[in-house]
C-alpha cells in the first residue's frame, strides 16, 4: 500500500475517461526511482501507448521511497522493486493502481475501478510483477517452462542430438530429461512449486487484469520473465504430463 498523503492529485475529468500514468525516469540501479505524473484520457485516439502493472500490494509493512514530481511518496516494497525492474527494462509510461488513483479520494477510487476494464486492455502490455527471486528457483522455473514450448515429441529426437553440446544441458529441457529417466528433475519440481507458491497467483484481480489483456509479460527477480503463451503451453504439459503439484 501506498503512502500518498505528501503528493497533491490533480482531479480527473470522469467525462474524459482521464487516467493518470507514471513516467519512470532512468537513473542508476541504486538510487530511488524518480518519476513524473501524467494525465491521458482513454478516449483520445491520439493518446500515448503505455502500459500496466498487474501485482500483489502485499502483506509486508516494509516500505520503501520513491519520488513523484519531486515529491517524497513511501509505497510497499514489493511495488518499489516492480518499478526497479521496470526501469531497468527502460519501460517509460505504466499505470499502477497504487499509486496512480488517490486512494484517499473514494468517489475517484470508484470511476477508476470501473475504469480497469478498459485500462488493462488498452494497455501495450500488461507487465506481471511476482517479486524478488533470492532462491534463484523461480528463475529457473521460468526458463524451464520457456524450453517446454520447443520441446514438443516430434522435436525430442534432434534436441537430445543437441543437449549434449550444449552448455546448458543443466537448466535446458527440462521435459527431455523427464522422458528419459536424466537425473534433474527434482529440481525443476522444487523451482516450480516455488514459482506458484508466489501470492500473486492467490490475488482475487488476476483474471480482471491478465485475461483482458492484449499482452502480458511475467516478470520475476532482476532478468527473469515469461510470456502468458509460454506460461499457458507449460501449464497444459505440465498438467497433462508430468503432474508435478499433483
């Protein structure tokens, strides 16, 4: 949860479908992030592209600073985190509910909730933030899940040609050492049950926010992400196949 007592909000025109985004400013990892509030109406069809993020306001009272139009704003850790990703990534223009709706304001609150609608699928692209990744296991569950979707059977035969030169033979393919009794396993079924283990998934708005997205990018710890058909391909041949949270 947010802190926003310091930032004076500039009313919304609710005739204009007015939204406002946050424009992250690059600026070293370390340093707290710096941002710029805008305002764009959804019914402009000259309006920027921008996109949303979609994570868990968490049960954490850490807080942490980050700075809007010069203005000190505390906000959960978790929140603090996504938006560092995010700027390492070099992403400009996002809508966080958080922080870009004054919550303190509740007939606002309101028009903007009904708004998410439309907010989510005019987005570019919808980022999913799960969190920190000091496991690692996470990671690895997402690259893992990225190799089931080339690994289909009929491609089972030339990628075991190739896993033997490869570098990569301990986190590639993962399905491929299953099917042939190779040692490895254990450890993708530890990373994934950790990868779903996340309290994001548990978040009531996930089906609002990812299923009328045009696009949707997981993103875990600081490089790790998958993309909802990657995810969607592992799910299904995860289910049907491997049972690993049966």
């Amino acid at each position: 949860m947010s802190t926003q007592s310091a930032y004076q909000y500039f009313p919304l025109k609710n005739e204009k479908y007015e939204i406002r985004v946050l424009s992250i400013l690059a600026g070293p990892d370390e340093s707290p992030v710096q941002c710029e509030m805008k305002t764009m109406s959804l019914v402009d069809k000259y309006m920027e592209d921008y996109t949303a993020l979609s994570y868990c306001w968490g049960s954490s009272p850490e807080q942490s600073v980050i700075w809007i139009d010069n203005v000190r704003v505390s906000v959960g850790i978790n929140l603090a985190n996504a938006l560092i990703r995010l700027r390492k990534m070099g992403i400009e223009l996002v809508w966080i509910d958080a922080v870009c709706i004054k919550q303190s304001d509740k007939q606002e609150k309101s028009f903007q909730v009904r708004l998410m609608t439309q907010i989510y699928p005019k987005a570019k692209i919808v980022y999913t933030w799960l969190g920190l990744d000091s496991s690692g296991l996470s990671a690895f569950a997402m690259n893992s899940m990225k190799d089931l979707e080339i690994s289909s059977p009929h491609r089972i035969d030339s990628l075991l040609r190739r896993i033997s030169r490869s570098k990569l033979f301990t986190s590639l393919n993962c399905n491929v050492r299953y099917r042939c009794n190779i040692p490895g396993c254990e450890e993708l079924t530890a990373s994934l049950r950790d990868f779903f283990n996340w309290e994001y998934w548990v978040r009531m708005w996930i089906i609002q926010e990812i299923a009328v997205a045009s696009d949707v990018l997981f993103l875990c710890g600081d490089v790790a992400s998958i993309t909802y058909d990657q995810l969607d391909i592992a799910i299904r041949f995860l289910s049907n196949e491997l049972k690993c949270w049966d």
